[in-house]
C-alpha cells in the first residue's frame, strides 16, 4: 500500500477519515480474507515526488528479484492513492476526498513525478501484478479497479439534499419562502506560488458548488427559496460559483462572511436579525465558525426545532441507548409573518415587534462535512445539523476483497459494491460506497457503534 501523508487543515482539527486510520483498517480486513501480515508491506509519502521515487523504487526491486517463469507478480497487488495537490481549502474536507483533474502546464515537478508514477506502474503492470488507485487516478494509467471516494459534487449534493428534507422544501409556498445562504471556503491566489495551485482551488469549488446548485436551484426558480444576501437566484448558473465564495486566507473570513450576508439591522431604534433558515456551510470548519458567530449574533435555539421529528433530549437519550421520542412535524404558514396583512398592521406594537425579532432570530439549519471530532458535540446538541464522511469501514472491507479476488485471479464479476466507470476514456471497475449523512439521530449507530468515536468524544 502506498498512501499519502495526513494532510492537515487549517485550524488544525482532524476529520475522521484519515489515512492513517485508513491503512490499519484495510491491513486488518486483508488479513481477514486470510493474507499473512508479513505479506503485506505499506509506505507512507509526505507528498507526490516522494510517493513515486518510493513507488519506482519498490517495483524495480520486486521485478528484478522475480525468477524466470514465477508467478508470484500475478499473486500481487498494489494499492496506490496518488498524493493529490491540495490548499488548505480543500484539506478541511477530509483527506480521501477524490480531487478533480486539472492539467497545470506550469507545473514540471508534478509532471515529472506522475511520469515516474505512471512509468512504475507499467512496469508493475507488464510484470503481471494488479493495479488499484485508491481516491485520485494518474493520467495515462488505467488500473484494474479504481476506488472512488467523496467528490466535491458529491459533498455538495449531500448537504443541499439534507438541508431541502430536513426544511421540506417541497411544501414550502411562495408566501412564506426559506432563506438560505451558501457559504463555499475558497483561498485566493495572490502570489506565484500559490497560483500553482490555483486551478486545483477553482475546479474543486466549482465542482462544489454544482453539486449544491444541482438540488437547490429548482427551489430558488419557484421562489421557495430566497438569499438574504443576494449571492443566489433563479438566474444563478453553475458558473456563478465565485457569488458564493469566500477567502480562507482573510482573518476570520468565515465571520466576516455571516455579517455582510446577514447583518443585524436596526428597525425603530431596536437591532432585528436577519431572518435565516438554512447555511450550507460545506465543511465542519467553517460550520464550527458559522455557530460561534451566529450564537454571538443572538440567534438561539436548535435545529431540532426545526420540522422536528425528535427532540434533543430524546436525541441524547437514544444515543444512550433509550428509546426515541417521535413528534409530528410542525407545519409552516402559507404566509411569513411579514407579509401578513394582520402583522403588518400590528407592526408598530412592541408585541409585533417582539415575536418579529424572534421569528427572525431562530437558529437556522448548518450543514457541515468531514465529521470533525471536536464538532460532533455541536451535532449532537442540534447546533449544527450534520455532518458526513466516507463509509471507511465499507471501503476498507471492498478493498480487501478486491485484493483478494485479483490475486486469485478471478475477477472482479458480482461483487455488489463495484460499478463501472469511465476514466479517460476507458472503463474501468470502480469500487463506490454512499457517503454517511450523520445527525444526532443516527449518530450512535453511524460513528459511536462503529467505532469511530466513543461516547465522550460526542460530549455524552
């Protein structure tokens, strides 16, 4: 196995699904499946130019020392995630995140190091072992199977889904629309050397923002949806991408990002929030921010509240092991309180303007990826709505077996979790699991029953 370094984020928390959880578990299952430990060898790279001196240097070595007629290279195979180039944006999502393919002309040291990779490889390959790429592929190599994990697009669609079941957008009307902003984390290129990187920022964006647009922008078109900010509307294309973005590098961006989008106003000499339902926050870092800002903008209460189907102590309860509490959803008006003729009436009571002040300052849906350790208490008092991550347990295990039948050579045909997908060109076996999709209801099963937290890692 051949894997890249952690990467680290920029606040220095750490997303569950790291590749140093990653190898161990994937060692286990392969020796599950009845591979001896001292069969299996795993190289850790601090970054691409390293991983493919290491990789060339290992295959040589092995092809050279096979004797004439052995069929020991036909009993191999390599597990490789190329290092991807990433920034300090796309680190906050986790370090499996499959990055999109941009070719930077500028940059020769990468060229070089994936023309050694891909050199390495065929050698591997000619020599009869079996190629698996695990998250990223490498340009002019097609492997034996290639395991796909989170896409940008994928974790955008993930959040925007849960964000229209968890409002019910379907029902909402026109009279009464959500609002809901869309904070996409982006880092500036301001300088040569990080322009290296700038293609890789924009692409994986994008690809963000697509997977977002792809679920909500129907809601925006029928006016169930609206942004307080402006940054979205039913005119908004894929390729307004760049409305919703915010630099990472300026000093508490993500703050500064709430206060333009959702200022306070003062109405009548009283300050009034702004009235706001849903934030797409993107990842756990920036859903971190969003709560501490919001708690100090005064907006209180939690999620729960909102279309509740259970409540945060029964939440806490079933985690514990308790049976649930189910309640009804609470159905909305057809029209908001603003436009309301009887309230507009009433507008200039104190009374009027209390319940306006508390309608607006309701705690709004935040949704987050990456699963962040230090965040999940904030998922579990409802502050945060949810979080998700890969399926680590699913692909360790469909990786193992995949080893396994490829060593037997017996194919990959029925395994239930591989689709084909075409790369370049060329189809390929691809392992694919669903992301998880983690709120305080299914947190125990998702992360604590599992294994990958434990009760008071959640705050219980």
């Amino acid at each position: 196995m051949f894997t890249p370094a952690d990467g680290i984020t920029i606040s220095q928390r750490t997303p569950l699904n790291k590749w140093a959880k990653l190898v161990p578990q994937i060692t286990s299952d392969l020796k599950k499946q009845g591979v001896e430990k001292q069969n299996i060898d795993t190289v850790v790279s601090s970054d691409l130019d390293e991983q493919s001196q290491q990789l060339q240097d290992w295959v040589v070595k092995h092809v050279t020392n096979l004797k004439d007629g052995s069929s020991a290279a036909k009993h191999s195979t390599l597990i490789v995630a190329p290092a991807p180039q990433t920034n300090v944006s796309s680190r906050q999502y986790g370090d499996y995140v499959t990055q999109p393919i941009v070719k930077d002309a500028q940059d020769s040291e990468r060229h070089e190091a994936e023309s050694r990779m891909r050199s390495a490889l065929q050698l591997a390959r000619k020599s009869g072992m079996h190629i698996v790429l695990v998250s990223n592929t490498i340009d002019g190599f097609t492997p034996d199977a290639f395991v796909q994990c989170s896409t940008p697009e994928q974790i955008g669609e993930l959040q925007a889904n849960m964000l229209v079941s968890k409002l019910d957008l379907d029902k909402v009307s026109k009279g009464n629309p959500k609002a809901v902003e869309v904070l996409l984390p982006y880092t500036h290129a301001d300088d040569a050397k990080e322009s290296d990187t700038a293609e890789i920022n924009d692409a994986f964006a994008k690809e963000a923002f697509q997977g977002v647009w792809k679920v909500l922008r129907p809601y925006y078109e029928q006016g169930k949806v609206y942004s307080p900010s402006g940054t979205l509307s039913r005119e908004t294309t894929n390729e307004d991408w760049t409305h919703v973005a915010f630099d990472l590098n300026e000093k508490d961006g993500t703050a500064k990002t709430i206060e333009d989008r959702i200022p306070t106003v003062t109405k009548d000499g009283d300050s009034v929030p702004t009235k706001i339902d849903g934030i797409i926050a993107m990842n756990d870092a920036v859903a971190s921010s969003v709560v501490s800002k919001l708690a100090s903008m005064g907006y209180t209460g939690s999620s729960a509240d909102i279309n509740p189907s259970i409540t945060i102590p029964s939440i806490v309860g079933n985690i514990a092991g308790h049976k649930d509490l189910l309640r009804k959803s609470v159905p909305d008006p057809a029209k908001s309180p603003a436009n309301d003729t009887q309230s507009q009436h009433d507008d200039s009571s104190a009374n009027s303007s209390s319940t306006q002040n508390d309608h607006n300052s309701r705690w709004p849906v935040i949704t987050g990826y990456g699963s962040y350790a230090d965040t999940i208490p904030q998922v579990v008092n409802g502050k945060q709505w949810m979080t998700g991550l890969e399926d680590r347990g699913k692909l360790s295990m469909d990786i193992a077996k995949t080893c396994i039948r490829l060593n037997r050579e017996k194919g990959l045909d029925g395994l239930s979790f591989i689709a084909k997908q075409t790369i370049a060109g060329v189809t390929v076996p691809t392992v694919h699991e669903e992301l998880n999709a983690v709120s305080a209801g299914n947190l125990k099963t998702t992360l604590i029953d599992t294994g990958y937290i434990t009760m008071a890692e959640a705050g219980l």
